[in-house]
C-alpha cells in the first residue's frame, strides 16, 4: 500500500534509528574482543569461548529490536471478528481481595494481501469487584473502538491499530500517536505526521 510520503519518510528514519545504534554497538564489541576477547573470557575450551563471543555479538540485536522491528511493514485490512478478554490480575498480595481486571482486545483481521491476522490489544485495568458483573465494569472507551466490518490500519508493531474513517465519521485518528483529530485536519494535532483517512 502507499503511504504518504511524510509517513515513509519518517518510518524509513526511526528504522536507521535501531540500524545505526545496532551498528556501532557491534564494531564497538567486536573491538573489545579482538583487544581483550582472551582476557574477558579465560578458557581453553574454545567452544565454550565462541559461544560467549556470539552471545556478546547478540546483545546489539536484543536492545535495538533489529531486525524484527525494522523489518515490520504497514499494514490495512477489515475486522471479520471482535472478542473482548476479561482476565485477573493481582498486583500485590494485599490487592487479593480486589482484583484487577485486565481486557484484552482480540482482533480478527482479513489483511487486504489476503492473510487473517489475531491483534491483541490491552484496553486497560479496572478494580474487580466481585459482586458486580463484569458487564457493568467495562474499563475504557477502548473497548468500543473496534467494530466487526471497521477498515484498521497500523504502521507497526509500536504503533496503535487505529480505525480508518468512513464517509460519515467526524473524526480520524493519528496512526503515529492514536490523537483523535477532526476529519478536516491534513496533519495532527498532537505530534504532527500526516493522517491517513
Ligand atoms: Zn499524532
């Protein structure tokens, strides 16, 4: 799909964000092995020393998300099923007798290349009481955002899935920062990348 050329622009700039720190984090662990590999790691058991050099060569990959999250591409499809998770959750030992309700909304989505796609999203916590049913304790507007037949779109992994507008709707949301922003805006409010509509 083609983005606007803002959008591209500033994807393809968070993604050397992670490749260039993922870089230079490599040359800079593959210097303090070749200088001091022996002094760090004294074995003889030469697997053993190569399996720490890899690991080491590893961690640059770890703390920038490369290549997993430079290689994530927008995506746009339609919901063919909502379900909404209630779970518990304790926080501590002393919450025990007011648990934390956690929804988790689990998306079904026919992506426009054809593939069905399970999104889970965390729609927040709310203070469980065990008197009053779930139904009536619903956390968060979030909950309502998903509609089966709604057109979403994401740019990413870290990015909300947000619902592309239809014809009627008064509003769009930011698929940069999820800000709702009225239909007429060009660009949004909150963090300025160009909206999709
Ligand atoms: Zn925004």
């Amino acid at each position: 799909m083609k983005l606007p050329r803002e959008l591209s622009e500033y994807l393809k700039k968070q993604k050397m964000k992670r490749i260039i720190p993922c870089a230079l984090m490599q040359v800079l662990i593959a210097l303090v092995l070749i200088l001091w590999g022996n002094t760090i790691v004294r074995t003889d058991v030469l697997p053993f020393k190569i399996a720490v050099f890899v690991l080491m060569l590893l961690v640059p990959f770890l703390v920038t998300g490369v290549p997993f999250k430079v290689l994530q591409k927008p995506w746009r499809g339609e919901i063919i099923k909502v379900d909404i998770q209630d779970g518990v959750a304790f926080t501590s030992d002393r919450d025990k007798d007011r648990p934390h309700g956690t929804l988790t909304i689990v998306l079904t989505v026919q992506a426009d290349d054809g593939k069905i796609v399970i999104k889970e999203i965390g729609a927040g916590t709310y203070t469980k009481v065990w008197w009053e049913p779930v139904a009536n304790t619903k956390a968060d507007h979030i909950v309502d955002r998903y509609q089966v037949g709604d057109r979403v779109f994401q740019l990413g992994k870290q990015y909300p899935i947000i619902v592309l507008p239809k014809p009627e709707d008064q509003h769009c949301q930011c698929a940069v920062c999820g800000r709702t922003n009225a239909i007429e805006n060009e660009t949004c409010e909150e963090c300025g990348h160009t909206l999709i509509k």
